[in-house]
C-alpha cells in the first residue's frame, strides 16, 4: 500500500525542514567525522566523478564531496531545506559542482548516471525511518554498473544489559494507573457515570507506552552483561526492499557477567565505508553507535525492557528469536518481536518468553 | 483549500484516538462541572428530545444528554474513540437511546433532525483546533428551526499581563543561539564548511519558536495588569464560517495597576449556556477559563510576549489592533497580528508596535 505523499509529509519528513534537527545530526562528531573521514580519505573515488547524495538535508555530504573533488554531484533534498543547502553550497562557493534539488528521490530525475552514491539515512536501531528504501530506489535507478555505495554496508546488532530505567517505567506504569482507579471512582462519585469499562483499554495503552515501547538510552558498556550477536547484515549494493522489509533472525547471547541481572536488550547498528569489492577504500571506515562512553551518538542505542528483570549468571545462555516489521499505521514505525529461550549453565531450562515491542 | 482527510488525521484527530487525552479533559472539573450542570439544570431541553453530539469523545456528554432523558442522542465521533464511547454507553445502560456512529460529522447522515446539539469543540483560546467549523456545519445542516444549542454563546477575551517566562524563554533563545555561534565556529574549524550563511534562518526559527508563539500557562489572577477587553462574541446559534475564518478586533485595555511591568497579553476564553432567546435555560451556566487562583482549567490561557517589557503606570491606556487568522499550513492551528498603542496618562505617546505571533 503506497503512503499518500502528504501524510508522509505531515508524519516524516515535516521534522527535516528545520535546521534545529538538521543541527542536531551536524553536531553529532562521530556520525560527522566518519563521512568526513570516509570521503577525504577516499578521494579517489570522488575526484573527477559524479556524486548523487540521497537526503542532503543542509547540504554536508554533497559540499564535502565537491570539495573531495568530484566533478558533479546531485544533491537531493524532500523538504524546504533544499533552499538552505543551496545557500550553503554557493556561500562555501561549490555551486558550479552541487546541483540542489528540491523532491522526492522518488521522483526526480537526474541528467545522468552517478558513480557515488553517499547518503545518511540511518535511524534508530538502523532501520527506523524506512529511509532505506529511497537508497535502493536511487541506487537501483541512477548509480552506474560500477557505482560505489557510501556506505557500503550496514549490521544491527543486540545484547543482553541490565539497567535501572525499567523500575522507573514500571513505577510510572504504576502511578498513571492508580491514577486512572482514583479518576474512575470520582467520575462515577461526582458526575454519575461509570468508566470500569474503559479500564482494560487505558491498561493497555499505558502498557503500550511504558512497558512495550522501546526506549532510546546511551548505554555504558559495562551495562552490556553478555556477547553481542549480529542481528542482520546488509549489503548496501545489492540489498533489495524485500530484505529489509522484516528482519527476521535467530542467534544466542551469552551471559558473561557473575551474578548479574537480565534488565532487557539494548539494539544499535554499524555502518561501514569499504568502497565496493573490485574498487575497495584505502582506508575503511566504521561508524559505530555500540554502547561507548567517550563516544555516544544521537542515535544512542534502543532499549527492550524486561519486566521482570531475571537473575542470571556468566556462561548462561540465551536464544532468541528476532522479527522487526513495520507498523500497519505508519510505515516508518517498527514493531518488533522478541522470543527468548534460557538455557542456564547448570542446565537448567527457564521458562521461554515472547515480547513485542514498538520502536515509535 | 479542503484539507486531505488522512493529513487532518495525522495533524489532529490521531491524539483523540488515545485515552489519556480523553482523560485529561475528563479530568477537567470546571468543563466538567459546567457541561454537567448546563445538562442537568436545563432538563428541560433534553427531556423527550433528539440530541446530537458533535465529537462525543469518550461519549460523556452524550450519555449525560440521555440520562437527563433524551429520547434519542447521535453522539459522532471521528476516531476509533467511538468504540470505547460504545462500550461505555453499553456499560451504563444506555444503548437503546444512545447511538455511537463512527465519522467524521462533515460526511455521517443522520435520520432525523435534532433538537439539541451540545458539543466540546473549544480549543485553546477558543478558536484553536477549528472544531467550530463542524459544529456550524452539523447545526445547519442536523438542527431543527428550533433547536437549541449547547452552549449557545462563546466569547474571546485579552488583558494585559506581567509574568516572568518572557526572560526565561529570551535566557532559552539567547543560549540556543550562543550555542549556534559556536556550532558555525566548529563545523569551520573541524570540517571545513562554513555556515555563517544559515545564520539568519536559525535565528528566524528560533525567535519564531522562543519569541513569537504564544505560550499555554495558567495565569495568577494578579498577574493582569489591566481590564481585560472582549475581542470577539459568537452567538453558536448564528455564526457562520467566514464569522470564525477570521477574527478582527479593536479594543481598549487599561493599567490598573501602579508602577507596573507590561510583559505581554492573555488571551482566553468563556462559553454560556442560555439556551435559545425564544426558549431560554432555566439556569445560565457559565464556563470560563480566565485567570484564577481556584478554578483553572486544562486550557490555561495563551500568552503573546512582548519583548522587552514595557514599564507603565495606572491610567495608561492600550489601543489594541487584533487579526487572528488561520495558519496557511494547518487551518486548525492560529496567526495573530497584535498591534498597539499606547496613551500614557502624562499625555506621552510611546512608539507603537506591531507582533506577529503563531498559536500552535
Ligand atoms: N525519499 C527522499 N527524498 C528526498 N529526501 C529525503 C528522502 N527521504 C529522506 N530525505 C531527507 O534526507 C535527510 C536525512 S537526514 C541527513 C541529512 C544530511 N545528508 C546529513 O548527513 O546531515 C532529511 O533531510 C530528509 O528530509
Ligand atoms: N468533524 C468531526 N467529526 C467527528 N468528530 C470530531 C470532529 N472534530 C472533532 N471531533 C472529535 O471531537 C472530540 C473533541 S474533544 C471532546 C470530547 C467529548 N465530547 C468531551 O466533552 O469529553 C474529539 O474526540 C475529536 O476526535
């Protein structure tokens, strides 16, 4: 089912339009460094060729391409923010190389085929956003036979943490429901009408909020209390919609904390800058939002909350069951389930669990 | 230009789909408490009657309309609300008089004509939201010669105010722009691109965000300064949409307090229940959400800052020019041009000036 364009609008893209947001990517030092580093230290594959940068929001990623030396590069943009990026590509004097274009990648047409194609479309735990898609599209439409891909590949991961925000949750479940309770008695007190009926639906819509959806967190590392386990990998040149449509995925986590506590799952994504195989960077690049205490992003990483936490302990061993698909209402939503089988070091079997979550 | 049906959806009716905001007006006791008693004091008019319900939510003011004994009430409801407000309607007992019907009131067909038509459609400062649109709308085309409206008059009223969040959101906007300056001094050094040129655009949405859009607070009754001025009266039995499209009003506001600080305006609102001239209610009910120490309501009352304030004295007087007009973006959400002068007591007359504000 195709989103109609202005929902899409109203829902999506609305937010990109201001330069607060746009900032808020523009001061995020280790996404700025790793496309910086990825194109100057690659000049090769920019010098002399044509560059079409999908989203270029202020403009960045087409601006450093040009000065990389590219010889044109086509900067698409969906929002008014275009008009800013154009400002931005002739006050720093590139407007011979950057053309802006004001569109939909979807729907715009460019004179000729590109060599490069750079874009920034990652969101929350990789995937969040669906901006994926109009990479594909673009690539599938306007890169060359022998085009490159900026990034080149991308992997979601997942590990077990254990956390404090989730007593928190709960506890906030639990105020906004005893609220709730008090706001029944008095309706029917004051104003004669009896909502009990209501109760299971606003149980469920604050279970929903507080309980079920994900949440953004900058993990420390050292709340990290097992392995890490690759949840998908993907390979941005031959990636198809369908491959990233749902994730499905099974793998185990291992405990190898002593003695620790399950709080829940913490989900974050790596992208990388190889070039393409028969043409490879000098230099790789990785752009990592992995729990890190020096170097967090405004991606942070996505928390899955248990509820309760469990105690467990090193060489525990958890098997999961992964599957993110797309909300019906809006198709840049995520909902994910999540399975779990425990199989303790001392042989024990847990009891399996299932969870869905949203990613809103 | 009509609006897309799934764009207004997605701007606006989405947040009634949930509870909780359901529950914040519930929890409301002055709406509350003067929706209750225009119904139950004026039995009267409900008694044996068809009643219409224009966006009947969780369905409260229907199932008041039917218990007060209405012999039929057609509560329309455009969001999935209109299932809860079936169960509750069916959990009080009411589902043969009561009747839940799901769209928008623009496109439902009714069976029948009514005589009453009682409805919750204010927004902050009255006109906000644009809901009256589809009241006019169910009136002309649902209400009987002689039906009734409920309520029947709502009134816009402005005074002048001191209050202290002028500073802290000029403290907000001076640091978020610091903190530009000093983003544009980075992004040179670090990488290369100069962005002095967006500059200007910054400051436009953030002086846009932190100056010119009024604010939601709850007033301290001694924070007005001077009389407040009635800008516009409805009479919801006669107005029609070019009424509403646009509100134009000249008024006088006067100091009444000494050696006092202009900050900026309050804007709010009040509603009565009269009945009609022919068929007036027994009791008039009033519902306003003027500044008050007791009874403050979820709409609070908008603030137009005036930067810097101005210090003036008893006996000033304002002559306030005032347009509210619908924002081209989204026709449910506000612009006001404010113009004034002001005649100081002493005879002086200080340079006027104009603002532009956004009510989002
Ligand atoms: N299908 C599409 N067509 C055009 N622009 C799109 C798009 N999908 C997303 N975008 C734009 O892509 C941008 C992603 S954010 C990245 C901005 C910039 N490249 C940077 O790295 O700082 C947003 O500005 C968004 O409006
Ligand atoms: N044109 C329209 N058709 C149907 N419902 C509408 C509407 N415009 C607004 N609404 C609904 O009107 C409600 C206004 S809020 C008031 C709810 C309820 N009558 C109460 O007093 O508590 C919302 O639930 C909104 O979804």
């Amino acid at each position: 089912a195709a989103v109609p364009k202005d929902v899409d609008y109203a829902q999506y893209f609305c937010t990109y339009a201001f330069l607060y947001h746009q900032k808020e990517m523009l001061s995020d030092r280790v996404r700025m460094d790793a496309y910086f580093n990825a194109i100057f230290e690659n000049k090769r594959h920019f010098a002399g060729k044509t560059v079409l940068d999908v989203g270029t929001g202020s403009g960045i990623l087409a601006i450093w391409s040009a000065q990389a030396g590219a010889r044109k590069v086509y900067a698409v943009e969906a929002t008014k923010m275009s008009e800013h990026a154009r400002a931005l590509v002739k006050a720093n004097n590139l407007q011979d190389v950057v053309e802006v274009i004001e569109g939909s990648m979807e729907e715009v047409t460019l004179p000729e085929k590109v060599d490069v194609i750079v874009s920034e479309w990652m969101g929350y735990f990789l995937l969040r956003e669906s901006m994926f898609d109009s990479v594909i599209h673009a690539r599938d439409r306007w890169l060359k036979q022998t085009g490159v891909m900026y990034p080149s590949h991308a992997r979601m991961w997942m590990a077990p943490i254990k956390t404090g925000i989730g007593d928190h949750k709960l506890g906030d479940y639990e105020s906004t429901m005893d609220d709730w309770h008090n706001f029944v008695d008095e309706t029917k007190t004051y104003y004669g009408v009896d909502m009990t009926v209501l109760s299971v639906r606003e149980l469920e819509e604050q279970s929903e909020k507080y309980i079920n959806t994900s949440l953004w967190n900058n993990l420390h590392p050292n709340q990290v209390v097992g392995t890490a386990a690759i949840i998908k990998e993907i390979d941005c040149l031959t990636a198809t919609q369908t491959d990233i449509e749902k994730v499905r995925s099974n793998f185990s986590l291992s405990i190898t904390h002593e003695n620790t506590k399950l709080c829940g799952f913490g989900g974050w994504f790596d992208v990388h800058f190889r070039g393409r195989s028969e043409d490879p960077t000098e230099q790789e690049i990785e752009l990592t939002t992995a729990p890190s205490v020096d170097y967090g992003t405004h991606w942070g990483q996505q928390v899955f909350l248990l509820h309760p936490p469990m105690h467990l302990s090193e060489g525990d061993d958890l098997r999961v069951s992964f599957l993110m698909s797309r909300s019906k209402e809006n198709h840049r939503l995520m909902e994910v389930e999540l399975g779990c089988e425990i199989h303790q070091q001392s042989g024990k079997l847990l009891a399996p669990f299932k969870n869905k979550y949203y990613i809103e």
